[in-house]
C-alpha cells in the first residue's frame, strides 16, 4: 500500500458537546471508472456522518492506494491531483468521528493490511460491543496491533481464520464479534459489503451504469448519479467481482431486525430514505404525533435549526400554529478545535444560533428539537429566547427523553451526564427554564414511524438510548470492573 500526502490538521469537537452523533459514514464503488472520483462525492454527501477524518482506498488491479486525513472530505479530496493518487476502478471510503481508539491519524479508515491472500482494507460504520475482549485474545495470542479502533479486530480475526476463501474468512471473523456493523471490504477479488444481523447501522445498494455501490445512506447516490436498488438486508453479506458478478448470502440466518431508530429522528440526512421511507416525511410525521400528544398554546411554532425544522414543520401543520424561524443559524461557524471550558462552549451556541428579536419579541413561542441530551445547549436556547423578548418559551422534542448511553457507533456520554437519566420531567423542565416541557412517547415515535406501537417483546427498531433495552451483549461493558461513572442500565429512578 502506498500512502500520499495527509492533511495533518487537528481533530474537531463538537463545540456545544450536546448533540448525539454518528459515528461514521462509509461509501465504496466497484467497476467504475472513476471510482476514486465517485467515492470522494458519496462522502461529501456522507459528511454530516462524520466530520473528524476522511480517509480512501483505490485499487487498480494490481496494487492498492490509500490517501487519508484529518478534517473534511473537501479539505482532503478536492483537487485533481489527490484523487490522482488513487487509481483504479475500485474504491472505498469513510468518513468518521471517533467511536472506540480515539482520533489520529492511524485510526483513520479505510483499515488496510497486506494478509497471505493480498491486500485487505475494511470501511467500518458501527461499533463491536467485545472489541476489547477480542483484542486481548488475539494480542495473547501473537497478534500486533497498529491502530486503537476496534474496527482492527477484523483484519487480525480474518488474518487467523483458517478458511479457504476471504469471504469465508470474514464470515468466521464477523460470527465472533457482537454490535453493530455495516461493512465495506476490498480485495483483489473485488468487494464485499455487509450488515451486522439485527441491521441496526444502515447500509444501502446502488446501481451506476455498470458499477455497483454502497453508500450508508441514499443521498449518497444522489449526488454521484447513481439509482438506489436496495438495501443491504440485515445479516445480509453482498460480493461483487470484477466481472460484475453480484451474490448475496446469508451467513447468520434469518432474526428479527432492528435498525436504530435515531437515524428517523436525527442521524440521517432528510433527503435519505431509511427503513423504507423517507426521512423527511418520517420527521414531519414525528412533528405532528408530537403536537397531538403534547399541545400546547402559542402564538408560533420555532424549530431549532436545523434538526428540529422538519419535526417543527410537522408540529406547525397539526397544530395549526404559525410556523416561523425564530432562531437564525450561521452556516459559517463550523467547527473548533477543542474548546478548553464549558463556558467557551456555551458561547458558541450564541455564534451558532441567534434570536430573531423582531419575530420573537412578545410572543409565546414553542421550540422543537429533536433531542436533549446533556441539557446545556436548550438552556442557552431558552435563555436566548427570553433575552430576545419571548414572552413565554415552551420547549417540545421529538423524541422520548435520552437516558442511556449508545454502545453500537453512536456519540453519547456517559449515563451519569445524560439529562434524562438524572431527572425526571419536571426537574429537567426546571434545568432548562421552559414554561414547559414535553417528549413524544415511545409508542408516538413507533407510530410516527409506521408501526401501530411498539412490540415490547420484540421491538421493530433498536431504541435502547431510550428504553435501555440492549438488543446485544455488551462484553466490554459488563468485563469493566470501574463501572463508577454508569448509572445502572435500566434503574426506572433514574430514568
């Protein structure tokens, strides 16, 4: 593998800290003739996944090409001569944030190692719940790791098995590791992408003229020209050769799946479609289920943007309430380094967000949002609202209260600083200064979503940020003996 140039910039953090956020996106195309060209446009669509580094991987027929880096896909990947250094009509990508092994440059994927069969190189969207365990077993065992990610944990158990075929081997490899996972892997036999069992991250099929594509979301193939075929079924393994041939297995049999829920709710971009439905009209519909489930009487409807802009929509339709922007965002913050305080933190809520005075000012307004999580950033909200002349700010959020932490690929803190998992409603209302305070119901969300409610012995989607109910074992998490920071997992006090 030959590495180019990197873009040795620093690691972003998100400013206010106080948002849910996925981890990762991943993209990869076969038999395209620009497929490096086309990977780097999938992942421009793909950056809302994950704004800490970028990284791609070509292959040409004979040798494989890597060029990775910290910061945005426009920062790494934009000009002629970078996507030059990736030849080949083979390429995967990924865009991330750090799930488990922290940022840097050697965590960046796509993860490439040379085995006895060739070059091997995994885009991973997702998180193995028994990384750790399984690391500690292959490093007692001989193996030497270069990266902290758990994603490595692939190469070394596909790098041990002792299977005949690369396929085989990774099927081997993935029947031991627990979590969630879409996976794009490339070969000199071509590529094969993959979807943990329960399909809780999100993977979806495309078609490019003779190419074949994968995306973590639709939009992806939007913006290259590509028309979606599918989705990659949960346990589903898909290959494609250089010939064009396409074959699905099957390797862990059939189960209930269970696709988390929150990319409906925030993680997606609205012009995807998740689960079989659009995302936009799902978040529209959450909206309206919001506004029956929770009235309330004001003069206008204000979502937080821009997540909470179509919930609000959905809100302001139902109600009949007046829809208005009462908070502007600048589009031309961006992101930080790492801020050193709290209260570096909270003032860039200001810069990110401002009042609209002149709409606001002696009305009783209503904010949607789609979640909250530590709590500070609506209390900035309310507070902006108040200092803006709002003559009362009622806060409504679309979706039920965040009270457990994620362990599938998703950016949550620790239980003891989720809001929801300190405070019941009414404490929580108090802690952000609303006149009041409401969150759609577990059953509203389900609904929302195209489900009558939700089936208690067998949920449809992965909730467990919110019910605490984990559709895997979590090795990792049980085998830690300073559990001191966690509340426990499904204490109702608590939540």
């Amino acid at each position: 593998m030959s590495i180019s140039r990197t873009n040795l910039t620093h690691p972003f953090h998100d400013e206010d800290g106080d948002k849910l956020r996925e981890e990762c996106g991943v993209f990869g195309a076969i038999n395209a003739a620009d497929a490096a060209a086309a990977t780097a446009l999938g992942l421009h669509a793909l950056q809302h996944r994950g704004q800490e580094a970028v990284g791609i991987t070509s292959y040409d027929g004979k040798e494989f090409f890597s060029r990775r880096g910290l910061g945005h896909v426009a920062e790494n990947f934009s000009s002629s001569e970078a996507i030059s250094e990736l030849p080949g009509n083979m390429a995967s990508g990924h865009v991330r944030y750090s799930t488990t092994g922290g940022a840097g440059l050697r965590n960046v994927q796509p993860l490439y190692a040379e085995l006895a069969s060739g070059g091997f190189a995994v885009a991973h969207n997702g998180n193995f719940s028994n990384a750790q365990a399984l690391r500690k077993d292959l490093v007692n065992k001989g193996s030497i790791f270069q990266s902290t990610s758990d994603t490595e944990v692939i190469i070394h158990l596909v790098a041990t098995s002792r299977y005949p075929t690369i396929a085989d081997r990774l099927i081997d490899a993935l029947r031991l590791v627990e979590g969630a996972y879409a996976l794009i892997v490339t070969t000199p036999e071509g590529m094969i992408a993959c979807r943990d069992p329960l399909g809780i991250r999100p993977l979806v099929m495309g078609k490019m003229g003779d190419a074949v594509v994968f995306a973590s979301e639709s939009v992806a193939f939007d913006v290259i020209g590509a028309e979606l075929i599918r989705e990659v079924e949960p346990g589903e393994m898909v290959q494609v050769d250089f010939e064009g041939k396409v074959q699905s297995l099957h390797p862990f049999g059939k189960q209930p799946s269970r696709p988390c829920i929150f990319e409906h709710v925030y993680f997606s971009r609205p012009d995807s479609f998740f689960a079989g439905q659009s995302v936009y009209e799902a978040r529209k519909a959450i909206g309206a289920q919001l506004a029956m489930e929770s009235p309330c009487d004001v003069d206008l409807v204000v979502p937080v943007p821009d997540s909470g802009v179509p919930a609000a929509i959905g809100y302001a339709q139902e109600s009949g309430i007046p829809f208005e922007l009462g908070i502007i965002r600048s589009h031309y913050v961006g992101r930080t380094f790492i801020q050193p305080s709290d209260s570096a933190r909270h003032s860039g809520v200001k810069r990110k967000h401002n009042a609209n005075r002149g709409l606001v000012e002696g009305k009783k307004i209503v904010l949607i949002d789609d979640s909250i999580v530590r709590g500070t950033t609506s209390l900035k909200i309310v507070e902006m609202m108040r200092e803006a002349g709002a003559a009362e700010v009622h806060f409504r959020v679309a979706s039920p209260p965040t009270a457990h932490s994620c362990f599938y690929g998703v950016d949550t803190p620790e239980r003891s600083k989720l809001l929801a998992a300190r405070m019941d409603i009414e404490p929580m209302r108090e802690f952000i200064q609303a006149d009041s305070l409401a969150f759609i119901s577990i059953d509203g969300l389900y609904r929302a979503v195209g489900s009558e409610k939700r089936n208690t012995s067998c949920p449809q989607f992965c909730d467990a940020c919110f019910t605490g109910e984990y559709p895997t074992s979590l090795t990792d998490f049980n085998q830690t003996s300073d559990k001191s920071a966690e509340l426990p997992f499904a204490d109702p006090k608590a939540a």
